[in-house]
C-alpha cells in the first residue's frame, strides 16, 4: 500500500489530493450531534436540515476520484431543441435541434418551448415568452442567465456545478430540481422541488430547501425562504418585511398569522432581525413549535448556533408534511406592469427532510 493509500485509509502518509478535495466537497454533509442527527447546509448562521441520499454521495465520490472532468465536463457545445412553436437561437427560427455556444440567446414567445441540454449534467426547459443566455460552458461552472420569463432545471451533477444568473440573484445548483421565474421587472421567485438551491448575491447566501419559495428583488437580492404550504397572508406581510423597509407592523403581521407551515420562516428570520424583534419571534414559535429540552429563550436571543440547529432539526415531523409543497410560479401581464400571477402547488417528495 503505499502513500497515497494510507492517507484514504487512516489519514497517515502523504496527503491524497484527490481524497483531500472529496473530504471538502463531503464536508458540509458531516454528522453532528445525536440530537440532531441529519447532516447541515448553512444558511446566515442558522443551518436548513437536509438527507443527502447514499447513491449521491456515491456518484459525487466517483465522479471525484474517476476523473470529474471526464464524468460531467461539458462538450464544446450544447444542444437545445425545439419543444412547441418556433423558439430563437439568437436571430435563427429553432425547427428541431441545434448546438449552441457561450454568448448565443434562446428566446421563447407565448406559443413556444424549448429544451437546452446542459452538457452532460441537466436538462433546462425554457417555458413560453422567456430569454436565456448561455453564459459560460466549462467542467467546473455551467452557466445560464435568465433575463425574463421561466425556466424548469432538473440537474444531476454534484453541488455548484450550475449557475443560472438573473437580475437579482444567482442561484446555485446544490443537487435538484427547480422552477425559476423572473418578470420584466426583474423581481424572481425560485420554487425548490427536489434537493436545494442557494441563492447569492453580493457575499450573502440563502439556502432554499425542497418545498420551499424565496423571492427575489433587484437591488436588495433574496428575501426570507418559506414553505409553498404558507397562507396568503403570511407571504404579502413577509414580502413587505423582506423588501420594503422591514416595518415593525408586517412582523406583528407574520407572526399574527403564522402557525405550522410558517413557523420555518419564523425559524429563519432569527439571525436577521433586530435583538428586540427576536424574542418576539421566539415567543410565538414557541407557541406553535415549543422548544426541545436544552434550548432556552436566552440562548435563542444570544443567537446560540448549537440551540438554533437543535430546534430547527424539529422540521423532520410529521406535522410539517403537510407543508412541503412544491410550486409553479406564473407571470400575468396587465396593462401598466407585469406582476407575479398565482401560484399552484402540489405535494412533493420530502425525502431531504425525512430522518
């Protein structure tokens, strides 16, 4: 056995490159504590709970060790093929499948889709009356922008391989499926339907679970995750509060209205308000979700990571299945402005939230 070997086995030896960037790829899926016992994806400084099935963390080991280069680098260029209608490749009509390359634009109108294929690692439709760049197409950063209308990601690959650019945010593929919208504004709404999706922009990361929406506004970037199954109500006031100067009247709103399915957002909002909202927050999410031994009103308000990562392990109950809805977000156009029109859900596989 030699160096190289003895560092797979028990870590003594020379240092195997290839094992070394595995464990920092692995790593975000360790095990923590026994209360706690499902892997952490950061979010700010609370953590969002999710299962990384055994075969993925397989594939991910293979395609690291093999050769990821040759297991999920991109060809010199990509295939898109026409769905319905007549959708553009930049100024050609689209009657069947063509390859593109970085730079070319995939424009759709109200009576046409398309399907681009990712390299080897997804498949991305684009939906009706939507305008897609190819950004960028290498081994380690596939990359989209999305300027208007809606696209469907379903992404096979391991995490921040894909990237889709939009007005205001980038989300980045953690392994899933998703629905991403952005309307003529600007303004986006990503709808996480297996696995998760971070959001970015300007250092600041949010981390979408499956089941989960967050919104997005140029200028200020994404706002505060929450389950598809949250009540009307409760989205608006959380809308105000993300995006329109965090009034103290939309908290009141938020927490007036929560129950079950808000709570999560409730759980989220800790680290971002003010010292003085927090014990608000924590006094209602107690009421609907009272704490597990161990995690105090103090050490919530002190922001204790250990306490916060204990109770947010609670979202593996039953309770919450109910909850986990994925959703497609649809524009509407009216005469004066182009606006988010409704938004329809349906039960989804809840396996990342499953202890």
């Amino acid at each position: 056995m030699n160096a190289h070997n003895d560092y797979l086995w028990d870590r003594s030896g020379q240092e195997d490159p290839d094992v070394k960037r595995l464990e920092k790829l692995l790593g975000r899926y360790r095990l923590v504590s026994s209360a706690s016992p499902l892997p952490v994806v950061r979010r700010r400084s609370v953590a969002v709970w999710v299962m990384v099935p055994l075969a993925a963390a397989a594939t991910l080991f293979i395609a690291v060790i093999g050769g990821k280069d040759a297991a999920f680098g991109p060809p010199a260029s990509w295939n898109v093929s026409r769905v319905t209608g007549a959708p553009v490749v930049d100024s050609d009509r689209l009657s069947a499948t063509t390859k593109v390359g970085e730079g070319d634009w995939i424009q759709t109108d109200d009576s046409s889709e398309a399907v681009i294929s990712v390299g080897t690692i997804g498949r991305v439709q684009v939906e009706p009356n939507s305008r897609v760049q190819l950004i960028r197409m290498r081994s380690s950063d596939h990359r989209l922008a999305l300027a208007k209308g809606t696209l469907r990601a379903t992404i096979w690959a391991p995490p921040r391989l894909f990237f889709v650019e939009t007005p205001s945010a980038t989300a980045i593929d953690l392994g899933c499926a998703y629905t991403l919208t952005v309307d003529d504004l600007g303004r986006g709404r990503l709808c996480v339907t297996s696995g998760w999706v971070a959001l970015e922009r300007g250092g600041r990361e949010t981390v979408v679970p499956s089941g989960a929406v967050c919104e997005t506004r140029p200028g200020i970037g994404p706002g505060t995750p929450y389950f598809g199954g949250a009540s009307e109500e409760f989205r608006a006031a959380l809308a105000r509060f993300d995006f329109e100067g965090a009034g103290h009247g939309d908290l009141e709103t938020v927490l007036r209205v929560s129950n079950m399915c808000e709570v999560f957002t409730l759980w989220q909002l800790l680290p971002s308000v003010r010292a003085e909202d927090r014990g608000l927050i924590f006094d209602r999410m107690a009421q609907i979700l009272p704490p597990p031994p161990g995690v105090t009103r103090e050490g919530v308000l002190a922001l204790d990571e250990g306490m916060l990562e204990v109770w947010g392990s609670q979202f593996t109950r039953e309770e919450f299945m109910p909850c986990l809805t994925s959703c497609t977000a649809s524009l509407s156009v009216d005469a004066s402005q182009t606006h988010f029109g409704s938004v329809s859900c349906a039960r989804t596989n809840v396996s990342y939230f499953e202890s």
